[in-house]
C-alpha cells in the first residue's frame, strides 16, 4: 500500500506559521500537535538532543485526516539561505483557489510576500489558468493558482437556426 501522508515545513516561529496556513488556506488543526523528543528522534534526526515541536494541519479539499502539511520547529533551527523556485529538492507546494489576486492580498496582508509576476496562461480544451509565485512569511515558496474554462463567443444555437431560416 502506498499513501501520500504530509508534507513538512520546518519554522523559525512555528505558532506564527501555523496562524498564516489557517488563515489564508483554511488549513485545520486536527489535534494532532507534537513534542517530540529521544533516543528515537536523535537516531531518526542524526542529530543530538533533537526536539521537535509544532502541529500537523489538515490541508483543505481533501481527507478528515490526511493529507497534512506538517508545521514543525527544533530548538536548534540552522540558518540558511532563502528558498528559489529554480533550486534543486522540494521548491513549493501549490494551492488551488477561487481568487489568486484576493488570495494573493489575502497572503501579503497576512505577512507573506509575492516573488513573480501574476500570469495568465491558455491551456488545451480552452481553458485558461492565472499563476503566481508567493511567499509565506518565512519564505517558503507557494504557487497559487485557478482554472477556468473559456466562454465561447458563439451565439446560442436558436439564433443560428433562426438566421437559417430567414435565408430561406
């Protein structure tokens, strides 16, 4: 069996990240907080005296207790350079919204950044998708995105068939 399970973002202020996921994606807490700490983690981690602590969230639009985006801090968080999209590993996770422009706002005034440009792109089967690059407020690279299909510029078909019939 195989399942995907999560997703894990480590924080600098994981009470502050959790906040921002909540708010902004509707992501829900599902009682499933953690502090971590032992021989088990020291040996999972690699690392001495590990403790960990934070809290999975629910990501929306799926299961009642999975997938989640896992929100987690150690005591001892190393400094490092901040994430780009064109990095090698892990280089965003993407959401699906109603509004990326309001969900941008929405992101920004929550204390998230934008990297790019908002970009429209066609698709296939006249569809079009609008695209955006944003950051939470740690600088972990989100994409948010929305699909819609095309509105045709045809006239319904009873006004074709009544020019028809005016031909004759």
């Amino acid at each position: 069996m195989f399942r995907y399970v999560h997703t894990n973002i480590i924080a600098n202020d994981p009470e502050k990240l959790i906040a921002f996921y909540k708010e902004v994606f509707h992501c829900k807490s599902i009682g499933e907080e953690r502090d971590l700490k032992g021989q088990w983690l020291d040996k999972l981690t690699g690392l001495q005296n590990a403790h960990i602590i934070g809290e999975h969230l629910l990501l929306p639009g799926y299961g009642e207790d999975h997938p989640t985006l896992e929100l987690f801090s150690y005591d001892a968080v190393r400094d490092s350079v901040i994430g780009e999209v064109n990095r090698p590993g892990f280089a965003h996770i993407a959401f699906e919204v109603d509004d990326v422009e309001t969900t941008l706002e929405l992101m920004i005034r929550a204390g998230g950044s934008q990297v790019g440009e908002l970009v429209t792109a066609d698709y296939p089967n006249h569809t079009e998708a609008v695209f955006v690059y944003a950051r939470d407020p740690e600088g972990n690279i989100i994409e948010l995105q929305s699909w819609r299909k095309h509105v045709e510029d045809e006239k319904p078909v009873i006004d074709k068939l009544n020019n028809k019939s005016e031909r004759g």
